[in-house]
C-alpha cells in the first residue's frame, strides 16, 4: 500500500522536550524542503528542522534509546545453542 507523502510546509519554532517524542522520521524525497517530524507521546506529529542542533541531539537520543531498548530485548530473550 502506497503511503501519502509526509511532507512539512513550516517547522516548529520551539525546542520539543525529548521526555514527550517517541521517535521520528525523515520527510520523503519528493517533498521541497527536507524536514523531520517527531512523533509525540501523545501521537500528534511535529516538523522539525533537521539543521537545528537541538533536532539533531534528539534525533541521536531517540536513536539511543531505540538501540538500547533492543539491547535490553536482546539479552532477556534465553539463549538457544545447538550442540
């Protein structure tokens, strides 16, 4: 299924509280200004300027966050070794 494009037409001015984003994605090729928008908690969807140095520190700690939370998966799951 095709999915419409996500595209940003203004960015939010304001610094977002990393506490309330639950990931993000970067805005597709066909779109005229590359954009990131964060998907809060609350489900609601910001754009974001992906040259803005806060952007990009919250788009390195969701990265974190995301790869230590598999880690965490990762080492709950048991061990199955074939002998």
């Amino acid at each position: 299924p095709n999915e419409p494009t996500a595209c940003c037409l203004k960015f939010t001015k304001n610094k977002i509280p990393l506490n309330l984003i639950t990931g993000y994605k970067n805005t597709q090729h066909g779109c005229t200004t590359p954009g990131i928008i964060f998907t809060m908690k609350s489900g609601r969807r910001v754009c974001a300027d992906p040259g803005v140095e806060w952007v990009q520190e919250h788009m390195a700690k969701v990265d974190l966050r995301k790869a230590s939370h598999h880690y965490r998966q990762l080492r709950s799951c048991p061990l199955i070794l074939d002998n």
